[in-house]
C-alpha cells in the first residue's frame, strides 16, 4: 500500500499497519451481512432444546408481522457498536480517522476534530444504559444455555449444548469486562478502603479490562458460530450429536 498523498508522506511507519484496520473491515462486514440475513430470515432459529442467541428472548407477538428477532438484536447491536473498543476498531477501519498511530487521517477531518462531544457521536455515551439492556438479554442466554441441556427424553448433552454454554460464557466475558461494568462496581468511589467488596470486584474486572478487546472479537465469532450451528441443525443440514 502506498504511504504517499499529494499532501505528503500519509506516514513514516514501514510496518504493516493497514494489516489490523483492513481485518476490522472484513470480519465486520462480514458478521454485520451474516447477522442482518439471519436477523431478517425469520426462521430456522429454534430447534429441540436450543435457541439462536439472535432470537433471544424469543418475542412471538401476533401484532408484530417481522422477524421477532428484530425485537430484540437493537440491545446487543446497540451495545456493540457504541462499546469503547469497536469505536476505536471502526473510528479507525471505516472512518479512516485516523486509521492507525502515527499516520494521517482524512484531511476533511483535521483541524476541527471535536471529539465525541457533538452530534452524532456524542450518542455514544448511551454505552452504559446499552450494558445494562444487553445484561438484561444476557440473563435469558444462560436460561437458554440451561435449558439446552434438557431434551424430549430428560437431561443429556448435545454438542448444542455445549455451543450455547460457551456462547453465554464468553458474551459474559464481554459484558464483564466493558469499560462501563469496571465504572459501575469501582466508580464513584473516593477511597477503596472503605468498600473492600467493590474494590476486589473492580480489581477483578480491570483485570478482564485489560483484555476488552480478545473478548470482544471471541464473543461476536462465538455468537455468530452458535447462530449458525441453531441454523445448521435446525435446516438439517447437519445432525446434533448427542455425548451423554
Ligand atoms: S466498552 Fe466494550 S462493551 Fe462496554
């Protein structure tokens, strides 16, 4: 890639950094294709005990003609396109603003970067009320993940199951680790020693903080895998194998 402009050098950088924002593009657009197509398909989300976690809670409404998957994917949607770390993936990737440190943005952006502090991307700070809905959606994942291991026949152990269980784990993962959990157990706190419970608890999500942006990526491919096992399994496409 070329790291020339008219204007001059777009960077002095000799390494390969147009390799991570040109990734964020694909896999974003691949699972905003995929996600929109299943979102909108309306079918093949539930079969035996499991579940798609795109249509989880599963809303069937006689008043509501659409895919009842729409109904719900505005939480986790919302969560993640207003999440720290995807603002940073896609300010860069998509916006080109700047696409990485040390290199050029577009020059229609410079000279009045305003932050987030106008319209529209100061809408981003409803980041923590979309924690709270996606916590809300989280809880049914686990009941979902429950309920996958009980079949016609009683308790047993599907390779769904497993998928499920893994999925709500790692979309956990993600929750618990977001910038706005870490503010909720440890913030508005003037000394730590007088609330030693919330201090352990933000210690252990700063911990996980650190590592925001590994679950971020393994959550979404961990959701988007688990709606395509529901989907395979449920066109008969594939069997279900059952371990126990
Ligand atoms: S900062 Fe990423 S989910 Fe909250």
């Amino acid at each position: 890639m070329a790291n020339t402009t008219t204007e001059g050098p777009l960077t002095l950088r000799r390494d390969a950094w147009w390799v991570a924002p040109l990734l964020t593009v694909i896999v974003l657009t691949a699972f905003g294709i995929y996600a929109t197509w299943r979102a909108l398909e309306g079918r093949y989300y539930e079969v035996g005990p499991y579940l798609s976690p795109f249509y989880s809670p599963l809303i069937l409404v006689d008043w509501w003609k659409f895919s009842p998957a729409i109904l719900i994917l505005w939480a986790p949607l919302g969560f993640r396109v207003t999440c720290y770390y995807y603002r940073k993936a896609y300010y860069r990737s998509f916006f080109w603003s700047p696409p990485a440190c040390a290199v050029r943005g577009l020059k229609s952006r410079q000279g009045k970067y305003t932050g987030e502090t106008r319209f529209p991307y100061i809408l981003q700070n409803v980041h923590r009320y979309f924690f709270y809905a996606a916590t809300v959606v989280l809880a049914f994942l686990w009941y979902d993940a429950f309920k996958a291991f009980f079949f016609e026949d009683g308790f047993g152990v599907g390779v769904g199951s497993i998928v499920l269980l893994v999925n709500a784990a790692l979309l956990t993962m993600y929750s618990v680790s977001c910038h706005s959990c870490r503010h909720l157990v440890g913030g508005k706190l003037d000394i730590f020693s007088s609330c030693p419970t919330r201090y352990r608890l933000w210690r252990w999500v700063s911990a996980l903080n650190e590592h925001h942006m590994f679950w971020a990526w393994i959550s979404l491919f961990g959701v988007a895998l688990a709606d395509l096992y529901v989907r395979l399994v449920a066109t008969g496409t594939i069997i279900d194998v059952r371990l126990i």
